[in-house]
C-alpha cells in the first residue's frame, strides 16, 4: 500500500519526538500501520535554529504553502500550540484535503466547532489523542472503548505541573513557591507557569474530555476553575490529618440530563486510585453506566509521552481506523444532541473549611450555628491547642461537613465570613467521596 | 446502513448482560454503532432454564446450525467458555462466514493459532477484548493505542477473585480458608475456586496479553504459576510490616529479545499505583519503549463490566475497526515475527524469604552466609522475639535481599532448605521495585 505522507507544523520538544519516531523507527511504523509513514515536511519559523541531530535539514522549510500544494501530504501535524496560528494552519490543511493530528487542547476547546465542521465539509479527519493527558489513551478510552456506556462521571488529574507542585508540598512540606521553583529548575514548570498553576490547561483538557462524553459545547469561560496557586501548605497538613489528600482535579458529572464541571483542588481520601497519581503523571477516573469505574494513567506529558499518542493517530488513520472513528463520534456537530449544563450549586459535596478564629469561647458554636441554619451538619472538627500560648491572637478551625448543596454551602460561607472573630475570607475545598 | 446482526452463543451472566444491552438500549447503540445492532439469536443448552425476564424466549434456540445459516447472523458473540465447544462454535462459525466476539481466554491462549487462522483463511474477524480483565480496554491499548511503541513488560492484576482474597487478607487479618469462605458467599469466588487461585486464570490471560504485546506463542504449561492457595496471613504481616503488599501478579518482561513471564504472588511497595488495587478490581501496567509506564484499572469480571467491553466489540465491528484492526495486527500469525521465551532463572529480582528456624545463635550468620555464597546480599532483616519465651522451639526469621538473578536466588534456596535447624521448605516471593 501507498506510504502515508505526513507534515509537521511545528518541531518543538513533541515535534522533534514525533520526527524522531518516524525517521528512526520506520520499520516498526511499517509493520504496525502496514504501509510506510514518510514524514515528508517539517514547517518551522526559524530554520537555523539549532535542532536535534536526528531531524534532516532538508526536511526543513518555513513556506506552510508547500505543505498545502504537494499532493503526496496526507496529513498534517499541528504542533504549534496556541490558538490563532494554529487555528489557521488547520483549516487551511483541511481545506486542502488534508487529515489533521493535533495535540492542541486550547484549539479544540475554543474553536472545536469551526475546526470539526471543516473537517466535515472536507471529507476529512481530526485525530487528537495526544491533547488530553499526553501518553494517556483516554480519548480512545472514552470516544472507542467505553461506546456501550453512557459517562457518568469524569474526574482526571490533568496539569502534570500542578501534581507535580502538590506532590512536592505534600511529600516534602514544601511551601507553594518553592515547589514552584523546584518544578521549574527540573523543567516540569515553564518560566510563566500562569496556564498550568491557575486551572486553564487543566479546563481546556476537561472541556475536550465532556465534549467527547456528554457531546456538551462548553464555553470555556463557564467553566469554574480555581488554581493551586494559593494553595496554603498549612491546608495539605490539616488534609492530611484527616486521612486525605489534596490534587487539583478536573471534574464532570452527569445528573438529571444535566452535566457540571469544575477545575478545583478537591480532598481525596489517602487510599483513593487518584490520591496515588503522583509527580507529573495524568490519570482519570471515568464512570459508565454499564461498566463502573474504570482509570487511565500515564505521563501526562514531555517528548516521547504525547510522541506516543500522536504517532498512535497516524497510525490509526493509515490503518483507516480514525476515519471511522472520527464519522462516527459526530463530534462538535451541530445537530448532535448533547446534554445540558448545570449550575455547581446544584453539586452534592462534602466540603474542607478552614478559619482563622479568635481563640475565644463559642466560635465553634456561632460557625456551626450558621452551618446548621443552612442544613449543612459538621461531621468532623479539628481545633488545635495554640501553639503559643503567651500571645497567640488567633486559632485555625477546621470543619469538615456531610454532603450538602455547595450553593448552600457558599451561601453559609459568606455569612461566615461575616462573623465578628472570623479573619475572613475562610478558606474551602470540596472533597470527592 | 443495515443492521448489524448478531447471534450469542451461551446465555449466563454475561450472556444476559449483552442481551440486555443491545435490547434496552437500542437507541445508543444506533447512535454509536451509525447502523443497528440486532440481536437475533440466543443458543442455549436448556431452553427452559428461567431466565431474566428481559430476553424473548423467541430469540432463545439450542439449534447453533440455525445460526450458521442465517445469512442475517453477521456476528456470532461466544460466551460458552471452555475450550472444547467454544472451540468448535468458533471455528464453524468463522467458516461460515461469521465474524466472533469472545470472552474466552483459555480458548485464545490454548487455541489461538488455529482460532486466528480459521479467520484469516475466511476473511472474518476475532475481537476479544472482553477475554482479559473484564471492562478494563486493555486489548485495546496494547493493540491500538500504544501501536507507537514497542511493549517492555505487562504487570497486571488478572484474578480479581484472587486479589478480594488478598484484599480481605491483609484488611482483615483473616485466614486464607476465611477470606475464600467469605468471597464465595459474596459471589465473587466460585464453588471450586482452583482456575482462579492457583493462578491458571491469570497465566491463560497473561498468554493473550503476551502474544499481543510480544507477538509470542506461550504454550500454558511453560507459563510458570505460583496461586495464593498456600498463602500465609504470617507473610501479609511481615510484608506490611517491611512497608509491601502482596498481590497476586501476571508478569511479562521482554529484555535482550526474549520474554520471561510469571504469575505469582509478589511483594509491591504499599504506595505503587498496583498495591492500591483492592478488591474484585483488575489493573494493568503497560511500559512502552516511547510513552513509558501507563496503568489501566477497572472491574474485572461480573455482568456488565464484561458486557461493555463485547458491545464496544460489537460496535467496533459495526463501524469497520474491528476488522482493520484484526488484519493490521497479524495476531498468532506463523509467519508474524516474536520475540522467544527467556528462562524465568535469568529475571533479576529483589526476594522475600521467610524461614522458620531454631531459636539459637548463628542461625542468621548460616543463611547469610549461603545467601553470600551465591552473590546475594542481604538488605534487611525482621528477626523479632519469640512471644513465648517459655517454651518456643522455633522463631520466624524474615530477610529482604538486594536484586538477585532468580536461579541463583534458587539454589541458595535449595541449600538453605538442606540446613540444620531450619524447618523447610521457606517461603519466598519476588519482589517487584
């Protein structure tokens, strides 16, 4: 069978994995697709670059149009990241004829519609299993394997970085800024790790997961999100003690037809599968109807990781499979019935709160007072002697409650933090169990 | 498109859970499907046998020639078990033209070639990912999601009969007699439990696992088997006690070109990803030459966790994966190229050893020194006192070695065994870090 031409946009650290595994591993490409993958292109912005010896100059151009125009492309790799480039070079290769891999979660989160219905239009397919959780197979996992189920539920650990930064704090008692700069020195965290520390890469992958799951077109800007990056060690330590810990989880449930989603830290309980997912690995725990729970873990990110599941779409589409797949999912269609979303107030949680109190008589009263006027009863309480019992002004609090609405958790919150002798604003976490 | 149609072949728990499916939800099967499922025949041995009310006693016949000649019968789904008229199910059917769905992997592992053959000369297809670990998609994994990479071990939690023994085991410092009681009073050990704990249930799933990711030909007698029939509760003590689990594992490691393979119970550090599964529950980790260390978890028997993974069998099929992937995989193929069987004495390992020996001095320094004689050291000890200070004769005496070959561990073994004062034979496991 005819070789499978394909062209990289892009040849950062995943792009130089991707050329790598073709260039080097052509036999093996061979006899698992059953016809050759010719890595024909590589498109860069600056060809002097110093590149990884392994990637032939000659493959090298920086004219995107040469990749439209050579009929012996059949696919183009977007690895360029961001949203409005890469958005370009998309529509444009598949205007052309061309099927698209791309490991571009802001692209398809953003712009998934557009994208998928040029594709449409053009008879032509978007593989993208490397967007979600780098080597993970989670979009197989739910898009192929999980196709006798409805999901139910999802709850992922996607931000590698910011795992890696909890880990460390928790592992290491380490405070948030200096497990950053650790992360950062090893190379886990980018110089501006904005995107990964506040919840965004972590929204744009969970928005990509509940499209394909629930068929749901979230906006990104409705998806809840709250970062590690004020997180308080002093929290990992109190979790801890309660026999948990702390992750940055990406979430999703379906309820009533109804789906909602945030990107939180959340308390998991210490024995959970979750709880285990250490450093910079991904995992993700999804629920269907018919077969339970099932996870997927992996690193979730780094050269050959996300290498991996690209080169597994180039594949699937030389053995004709994505095609299929991809006419099959009717993602991002239109017409496609997905569900509804739903308000987080609505959301059933047991919730971690932490006050700062004046050490006086009947501050626990007034806080569960308020509590119990909003049907929220306390199921466990950790107060602590002061350490310091010469000057100490204030003492921490912490509550954890039975399952209640977080609406009318948040509703209690404010009055809480309204209370003579709470040094507002409390600080809060809801907790999967 | 036309409908899909499908006969079962056996009407048991899982039959009846397909069944179920493809009746009751008709409407998601279309949608995923883009065709109709159909079922149109359930074989059974005893039609009159009471049966969940949902299956139409019109589907159920005991007459397999009316499904081979039903031109409208485009699948037949084998949920038999066995080997002897599974087989011959199977094969009549492929010869008439029939694709298979199986969950049988004493069926694949023991006739596997001969099962592929048969579909390769009629041009049909064997999907089979129901055949390990029940709703975890591992078959999809090795096959298709890591096609990128090449396998370097599988460790998998098969039997999950097995591990609710070990889980209750360690949990509840029960008997191994108790725990088994009480596994087949919850249902989830059989009357005779033999196939699942003495390993065989493992070793046979660990054979298909092999062969996709190996491409290697295991004849089961040479899959060496350890079950947990002659576990002690002494041994998930002392293991707890050195910070280790023991579960039971399936384990193939491909090194220097060749494959050495186990099932055993093995010693896992308390905080590894596998030690965390509890339960009835399956899990699999998957290292890949590019992607690294990926898990798969999920249940691992029962009605609907296996049913999922036929009906997503069943839907691959409808949408035309299922036959791309079986031709590109070349699986059990005379031709196709393995890697060859390693002699388990030449895998390195970390060993437990537990001796009971005569409570008098140097009985530490005479194992040491036979273990020395053999280049294996020692990397901690637990000798505690004896309880009964009156009249004890013997005292447990645990070692923990550094990385060992096996073989040499094994003639250590033999010699210590020899030894005055010790009451052999000891007990032994590896130890996976």
């Amino acid at each position: 069978m005819d070789a499978l031409g394909i062209a990289l946009i892009g040849c950062g650290t995943v792009g130089t994995g991707v050329a790598k595994i073709l260039l080097e591993r052509g036999e093996r490409m061979l006899s698992r697709a059953g016809r050759p993958l010719e890595l024909r292109r590589i498109v860069v912005r600056d060809p002097v670059r110093p590149r990884d010896p392994a990637i032939p100059t000659t493959l090298i151009t920086t004219d995107f149009s040469t990749v439209l125009s050579d009929p012996n492309v059949h696919v183009v790799v977007e690895l360029v990241g961001g949203t409005q480039k890469a958005r370009q070079f998309v529509l444009e290769s598949l205007h052309a004829g061309k099927h698209v891999v791309t490991a571009n979660k802001a692209l398809l989160a953003e712009h998934g519609t557009e994208v998928f219905e040029a594709a449409r239009q053009n008879e032509r397919t978007v593989a993208f299993e490397a967007s979600v959780a780098g080597g993970v197979p989670i979009i197989a996992a739910i898009g192929q394997s999980l196709a006798a189920n409805q999901v139910t539920s999802i709850q992922g650990i996607l931000n590698g970085t910011s795992n890696f930064i909890l880990t460390a704090m928790a592992d290491k008692g380490q405070s948030y800024a200096d497990a950053l700069a650790e992360a950062q020195r090893l190379g886990y965290a980018e110089a501006d790790p904005t995107l990964d520390v506040d919840g965004s890469d972590a929204a744009h992958k969970l928005g990509v997961l509940a499209r394909l799951g629930f068929g749901i077109d979230v906006p990104m800007a409705s998806i809840e999100r709250i970062g590690i990056d004020r997180i308080d060690a002093t929290d990992l330590k109190f979790a801890q003690e309660l026999g948990y810990v702390i992750k940055l989880l990406a979430e999703a449930w379906l309820n009533q037809g109804q789906v909602a989603m945030h990107v939180a830290p959340v308390l998991l309980r210490r024995n959970s599968m979750l709880a285990q997912v250490r450093g910079a690995y991904n995992a993700i725990q999804v629920m269907g109807d018919v077969v339970g729970e099932t996870l997927y873990m992996g690193p979730g990110a780094g050269m050959m990781p996300t290498a991996s599941s690209v080169v597994a779409d180039l594949i699937d589409l030389a053995v004709g499979r994505a095609q299929r797949t991809f006419q099959q999912l009717r993602l991002w269609e239109a017409s496609a019935q997905g569900f509804s979303l739903r308000s987080n107030d609505t959301v059933t949680s047991r919730f971690y709160l932490r006050l700062q109190v004046d050490d006086r008589p009947g501050m626990l009263a007034e806080v569960a007072r308020v509590l119990a006027s909003h049907q929220i009863s306390i199921a466990s309480v950790i107060q602590h002697e002061p350490r310091d019992t010469t000057g100490a002004q204030s003492v921490p609090l912490v509550i954890m409650t039975h399952a209640a609405p977080t609406g009318g958790f948040r509703r209690a919150l404010d009055t809480i933090n309204q209370l003579p002798g709470v040094h507002a604003p409390c600080v809060w976490y809801s907790v999967a169990d």
